[in-house]
C-alpha cells in the first residue's frame, strides 16, 4: 500500500468521488473499489471487502459509511469526516437548491443522459465484480459461495436477506477453511491496525434514540423534531437509500410537513445526481425551512451510520486476528462479491440494459474500463453522452 494521505487528499478524493460516482450504492462501492484500491493503494483488496461487509451488517448507508471508514483507517475521525464530506457535498449542495427553486432537475429525470449513467453504473460494477471474484473468489469453494449468495438474493430480494447472506457466507468460511488455508498468494497482505474507538460510541448511539423523543416531548421544539425524525431513519434503517424512504414519507407527508408532490419531485432529483441518496434529507429539510433545516437533517440522519463504524471497528479488528474468525471473513467475503453480483443483474442492469443499444453501450463502457484502463469519470461521460444522442 501508498504511504497515509493528508486530510486534503482525502477530502479531495472523495470530492471528486462524490462528483462523478451515478448509480446508487452498489455503483459506489465498485467506484470505491476502483479508486481507493486499485489506482491510489490505501487499501487492499481483502481489507476493502471486510470493510464492506462490516457496513453490510450496520444499520444505515453502506456505502457512505464504507467511504467514512476508508478514511477513518488512513487518518483517524479527521480523515473519516473529511472522506464523508466530499462523498455527500456534491450531492447535498444539488439537493439543497432543487429544493430552493435553484435547479430544475426534474425535467431532466427521464432524459437520455441519465439513462447513460444508468449504463455506466453498470460497466464499473461489473468491473469490480470480476476483480473482487478474482481476488477474494478464486477456488471453486469460494465461487460456489458467490453464486448462491447471488441465487439467494435473486429468489428473495429483501434488504434483510444481505445481512443473512453475508452471515451464511461466514458460517460456511468456518466450516470450509477452518483447517489453515492461507489465502489468495496474489492478494495477500499485512491489514493495517484499525484505530482505537471507545465502545462509548455504541452508548452514544442509543442515548440519542431514547434522548432525542424525550426531549420532544419535553420541549415541544421544531429543530429537536426534525433531528429525532431523521436520527431514527439513519439508525433504524438496513439497506440503503431506498429502503428509508417509507419511514421518512410517513414521518413527512402524513403529518404534512411537506406535500406528496414535493416528496416524490424529490426523490426524482436524487436519482439524477451523483453520491449518497440520503442526500435526500437534505432536500426534505430544506422544503420545509431553508437552508439551515437542509444541512441540520443531513448530519442527522447520517450521524448514527457514522458512530457505528468507528464504534464496530475495533471489535471487528479483533475478530481478524482470530484463525476461527479468518476462515468466517474468508466465505464472508465470498459473500460479498455475490451480494454485487445480484445487484449487478437486478436493479443495475435490470434498470439500464433495455435493449440491444444500451447493452453495446455498457458492454464498450466494460472493455474501455477493463482493457484500456479508461477513468471512472470519463466512462461517466462518455456513456452520459451515448445516452442523450441515443435519446
């Protein structure tokens, strides 16, 4: 691996991760995969695919708390906060002023470009697929745990079904490479120590759970509401973007906090820009009182994914350097490459490949990425414009 980055270089990584990464989260974690592992080294293969599946099993968004975890082991809380700004700053600032009237994102929700993002999404996650099968799958043991992983999502696609698939990915590692398999000699490495954390986080996390609706009712304040509504979506909520939506539209709408239209105008534009759906809240806060509400819900319904990871984080050190826990992480991480291999078949591809011309498009987006060893973000570009031309 490269030497520890500065804050600055975190930020501006992630920054410009944040700028370019479509798709939704399993798009980010390839975009992740593809920056932070393959080109700058601040990981390696079998580390990213463990921090991955720590997220998996924590509540709130994988993907952002996969990037907060990156540069929360390169450079301690400074770099975890400085790797989760720029992920969520492009997106969040968007969000903030389509809801301000500034932007006029919903009559471009159903237009050709977007759909070229959708077809990008679909060349980056299946590139890092096959460079994490490659790395972390490569026996027929491991491969079979990717394709019934992939099979179980497939025939059951609930949110919960991951965590269990993940889980059962670990129980069978245990069971088939207990006896001293020493691993891919390709991806082997020395994982760097994870920080300490105070188990005192995971205490934080449920004092604000219980602290936040008693001081509503205590209060009766507008400011500690909005920040009781959305903690409980970021900590309640397992798989993503797409599955808090119900509990916010309920939180929301019903009591009228803001209208049905607003609600789903917005839930349109977060589709349309890069980065973390939970941007979203940014939007939600900002309809209803300005700027302040927006970035108020934002760091709410964030904060509790964020204290799990560096509170999550040592425990999961710990269970690494335990041989009977090594061969759990081993089909763990199988695990992991088919819980993208699922979503790469449904809803990245499912979404995108609607005919012959958008599956030639994805599939010379994959070669330029794989062969030619093009840029995400050109391959962003590049697929954004076949979209509006074919449009």
């Amino acid at each position: 691996m490269s030497t520890s980055p500065t804050i600055l270089q975190i930020f501006l990584a992630a920054l410009r991760l944040g700028c370019t990464s479509f798709g939704g989260p399993v798009a980010h974690l390839a975009y992740f995969r593809r920056d932070y592992v393959e080109q700058r080294r601040w990981l390696t293969e079998r580390d990213y695919a463990d921090l991955v599946a720590l997220c998996q099993f924590l509540p709130g968004p994988a993907s952002s708390q996969t990037g907060f975890g990156i540069g929360y082991l390169q450079r301690g809380w400074r770099g975890g906060l400085a790797a989760w700004a720029g992920f969520t700053l492009p997106s969040a600032v968007l969000m903030i002023a389509f809801a301000l009237g500034l932007g006029r994102f919903g009559a471009f929700v159903g237009s050709g470009w977007l759909h070229g993002l959708k077809l990008a999404a679909v060349a980056v996650v299946a590139q890092a697929v096959l460079a994490m099968w490659r790395s972390l799958a490569w026996d027929a043991a491991r491969s079979a745990l990717v394709l019934a992983g992939a099979g179980a999502l497939l025939a059951l696609p609930y949110a919960w079904m991951q965590v269990a698939v993940i889980a059962a990915g670990a129980l069978a590692g245990r069971l088939l490479f207990a006896g001293g398999d020493t691993g891919n000699p390709g991806s082997a490495s020395a994982s760097p120590p994870f920080p300490r954390a105070s188990p005192i986080l995971l205490g934080v996390v449920l004092l604000l759970l219980v602290a936040l609706p008693a001081s509503v009712r205590m209060m009766n304040n507008a400011w500690l509401a909005q920040a009781d509504t959305f903690y409980r979506a970021g900590a309640l909520v397992f798989g993503g973007g797409h599955v808090v939506l119900p509990l916010l539209e309920r939180e929301l709408v019903v009591p009228g906090g803001v209208t049905p239209d607003q609600f789903l105008a917005g839930y349109g534009a977060a589709q349309a820009v890069p980065g973390p759906l939970f941007t979203f809240a940014a939007y939600l806060g900002a309809a209803q009182h300005g700027v302040r509400c927006g970035l108020w819900t934002l760091v709410w319904i964030f904060l509790p994914g964020l204290l799990l990871v560096p509170a999550a984080l040592p425990v999961w050190q710990r269970l690494r350097e335990d041989a009977s826990a090594q061969a759990a992480m081993r089909g763990a991480n199988a695990a992991v490459v088919g819980v993208l291999l699922a979503a790469l078949i449904t809803p990245v591809g499912q979404a995108a490949l609607t005919d012959g011309r958008s599956a030639a498009v994805a599939a010379a987006a994959f070669a330029a990425l794989q062969l030619a060893r093009l840029p995400s973000w050109a391959a962003v570009l590049a697929c954004a414009a076949a979209g509006a031309l074919f449009a």
